[in-house]
C-alpha cells in the first residue's frame, strides 16, 4: 500500500465518518458479470454514493455504475488526504 501520510487511526476515522450503512435496497440491478456482487452495485446506487470501494475484479472491470465510480482501495486512500 502507498504511504499517504495518514496514521491507520486516522484512515478509519475518515472511512466512518463518510460510510453509510445501507439495509435491503429496493433496486434490483443485474449488471455484474458475478451476479453476486450485483448487490454491491443495488447499495452504492441507493445511497447515490460518490465512490464504490473495491477489490473485487468483476466490479472494478465495470469501471463505474451508473455515474459512480468503482475504484481500489489505494485510490480512495489518496483522494481521503
């Protein structure tokens, strides 16, 4: 992992304070080539989150859904500096 000059302390503290807990989204989307992680995707559009975080091939390859960008967790950790 790329050093970004936060402490780990600090990395959760910023990752909590910009997360939000979603339950049972009421969107049914079937755009994942792994139907699994499609619930991922139903989460991320329900909250009409800025970023989906992932390491997750099938869902990295998408690139972004519906104007959401999928990225890897060393990106977001430099754009949380």
């Amino acid at each position: 992992m790329k050093n970004v000059g936060l402490t780990p302390d600090q990395i959760m503290q910023k990752i909590v304070s910009l997360s939000h807990l979603v339950i049972a989204p009421k969107l049914n989307i079937k755009v994942c080539r792994d139907e699994k992680d499609n619930k991922f995707l139903e989460c991320a559009e329900s909250v009409k989150a800025d970023y989906l975080i992932s390491g997750d091939e099938d869902l990295l390859s998408l690139k972004e859904y519906n104007g959401i960008p999928i990225l890897r967790t060393w990106k977001i950790l430099q754009l949380l500096e």
